[in-house]
C-alpha cells in the first residue's frame, strides 16, 4: 500500500496525466496526428476530459456447520475499471492507444482494423498526479504518486458528435491489476524519473503550451476542438471518405457512383448517400459499442489467461435529425420486411472516421416535437448492426501502407 506523503489539499485537471499504450512498455512517446511509435511504449494522451478509476473486489462468502460468524471471507482476482473522455481534436485516439499492441507489446499489423482483429490487444495505462504547486505536468515538477494499471482491454467505445459542443470520445479499460507508486526505487515506475521528479517526456510543449493537433479552416489560435463545421459533407473526402448515411433520412439521396476507400476496388455505398447539410439537417449522431468482456481461468492459475470479446456484439449509432417531412419509416405488420440494410459512414476533418459497414437497420425511429408551444418536429434514427465498426485516424499506431483500405468490400 502507498503512503502519500504530500502537501496536497486536493486534485484537479493541471495535476494530472494520463499515458497509454504497450503493455510491458518501458518507454514513452508523445502522440500526435502522426502514428507514434507504441511498440514497447505508453503515449501521452492530449485533450483528455476526465478519467474514473473503479476497483471491485469479489468476495465469496464461506460459512460452516457450527458457527455463526464467517469461516472465511473469500477474495477473488480483483475487477478493475478505467474509464476516459477526451476530445477529439487531431491527436491519437484513445481506442488506438488502447488496442495497438498484442500480449508482447508490440503493434498489429495495419490490417487490424476491425473489432475482432483488435479484440486481443491489452495495454498499460498510467497516471502521474502532480503537487498541486504546479501549474502544468512537466519536466521534473514533484510528483506525488503514479497509478500503473496493467493488461487492460478495451470494454467499450463510443463517440459523440453534436450540434451544440464538442466532439468526444469515451473509452471503458477493464483488467485485474492496479497499483499506486510513489517509492523512488519501485522497478515499476515510469512516469516518475529520479526522485519524485516528472519523466523528461512532459516537456513545456506537452502541457504548458498545448492546443489541439488539428488546425483547420478559422483556427486562428494554432489548432481546434473538433464541433459540427468539421464534419466532412459531400464534395470533401478524406482518404476517398466522407459522410454517408441512410437514405431513408429526408434530405440525403441514395447515390449510385462507385467510392473508392483507401486504395481498394471502387464500389457503391449500400442505400445511403452523402451528407448535403444543405437538404437534410442533422443534428447530432453517436455511435457505441459494448464488447462484454468475459474471463477464461484454468487450473493451477489464478488469473484468467484471457478476456475474450463476447461475439456477437451489438453495434449502435443515433441520427438526431430536424424534421422536414415524416420519418419516412413504414411498418407493416402483414409485410415481412420493413426496413433496409444501410451504409453509414461519419468522416471528420482531422481524419477520424467511423465506418459502421453496410448492415445498419433501423431498430426504432421517433417522431415528436413541433407542438403548439412553437417547438420543431425532430425525428431521431436508432440504427444496429454487429460486429461491424471500424475506426480509423492518421494518428493510430497500426497506421501504414494498406490501412484506409476498404473493410467492407463489394
């Protein structure tokens, strides 16, 4: 156990820094809009919002004929969760920092871009919580304990992108091992260099001067928070990827031209069609997947050798959108199929996109608004599909020849 001997009244955000990456890692790297380097290294995470550190010890209860009180009290492996929000703002994403690196802490292949290829990846994360003196965590500012969690999966992702705000990411860690460092001579130490001093790696670029890595049309300051002017629309691609959705949303009309993704084979887009802000006004979309982590044991271990991917998982995605017409959904309940598969992709300036294939069907629709109070009629799309969701960014380790490549051929 820890002891924090500091003069700490609190924590707030400038005392703390999160780092992601290879499991085992023994160095760290700034990430950035480029792929850093993780094999074998944590990266320093940018435009993080806020992180929550969960510890759930599983105790089972032992009681014995001839006694009241207990025989023992049982302590399993302990569950520990980790849960992120940041930004997205051009840096590397957390999911990428997160799910780069295989079991050895090296990086997959750039192919490894789907949700099963990506399941067995485990990373380490750590926190370095600075005295409260300090304006900023940099080089050799005193440090009052370091938080390593090792072996984590990645649990669950989703992504926000709204009308009004920003655009965000939240990643869910889950693992078995958590532990608090402040001695100056623990192996284990990483973040903390020499004696209560910060690694060299927080530099005064890092986070004394630090804005977002993206900086596009209006960033007057040198770099933008991503918000809903940086969605791509039609007309703008990166990479041969833009915003596609349903055709089934008043406004976007189904397109027959063949897209190429990447350097794969042009092909059609799957009843869906670019965005056109000028015909159909979306107001936000989100986009979700819960991968249900279950553990494998073995005798002679106490710990499970693998937390696996319970496929298959559900996929889910919201399109909030104001109302021009209906919802433009029928059901009817002599008909055997009411609704399409769609294609939808979300492609945003700084390079992430979010491709959710092409079997995304309507779970439910809702219309309502405009009532006699002066409001707007809106009409909100939840889509599902499984197993289906790539994401991909210039930032991501795995990034390489190959990697835009279409994951969802013809």
């Amino acid at each position: 156990m820890a002891t924090f001997a500091n003069s700490n009244t609190r924590v707030f955000y400038a005392t703390q820094a999160v780092a992601v990456g290879a499991i085992g890692a023994t160095g760290i790297v700034d990430s950035a809009n480029t792929a850093p380097a993780l094999t074998n290294n944590v990266a320093i995470c940018h435009g993080l919002q806020s992180v929550g550190v969960d510890t759930n010890f599983n105790l089972e209860q032992a009681f014995e004929l001839g006694q009241l009180s207990l025989y023992e009290n049982i302590e399993d492996i302990p569950d520990i969760s980790v849960t992120m929000q940041k930004f997205l703002d051009g840096y590397t994403l957390l999911y990428h920092l997160g799910a780069s690196c295989d079991g050895d802490g090296a990086e997959i292949s750039a192919s490894s871009t789907s949700l099963a290829a990506r399941a067995d990846t485990r990373a380490d994360i750590r926190m370095v919580i600075n005295a409260t003196t300090e304006e900023a965590v940099q080089d050799n500012n005193v440090a009052v304990t370091e938080l390593y969690c090792s072996g984590a999966y990645i649990s669950s992702v989703s992504y926000s992108i709204p009308t009004d705000g920003t655009c965000t990411e939240d990643v869910t860690f889950v693992g078995n091992n958590k532990k608090w460092i402040t001695e100056d001579d623990d192996a284990q130490l990483l973040l903390i260099d020499g004696v209560n001093g910060v690694d060299g790696a927080f530099t005064t670029a890092i986070f004394g001067d630090d804005k977002p890595a993206y900086s596009g049309v209006g960033s007057s300051d040198g770099g933008n928070v991503l918000r809903r002017d940086d969605v791509l629309t039609s007309g703008a691609a990166i990479n041969g990827y833009t915003t596609i959705l349903p055709s089934i949303v008043e406004g976007v009309a189904t397109d027959t031209a063949n897209y190429t993704f990447g350097t794969g084979s042009a092909r059609p887009v799957v009843n869906a069609g670019p965005l056109d802000p000028t015909k159909a006004h979306v107001q936000s979309f989100s986009c979700s997947v819960d991968l249900g982590r279950e553990s494998i044991n073995r005798l002679g271990s106490r710990t499970p050798y693998s937390r696996y991917v319970n496929f298959p998982t559900e996929v889910t995605s919201t399109l909030e959108v104001i109302a021009i017409a209906g919802d433009n959904v029928s059901a009817v309940e002599t008909q055997r199929s009411n609704l399409s598969n769609h294609e939808i992709i979300v492609a945003l300036k700084d390079s992430t996109v979010l491709h959710l294939g092409k079997k995304n069907k309507v779970s439910s629709v809702t219309y309502g608004g405009g009532d006699a109070g002066g409001g707007n009629a809106s009409i909100t799309y939840n889509f599902s599909n499984f197993n289906d969701m790539v994401v991909l960014h210039s930032g991501d380790p795995i990034s390489a020849s190959g990697y835009w490549d279409d994951a969802f051929p013809a």
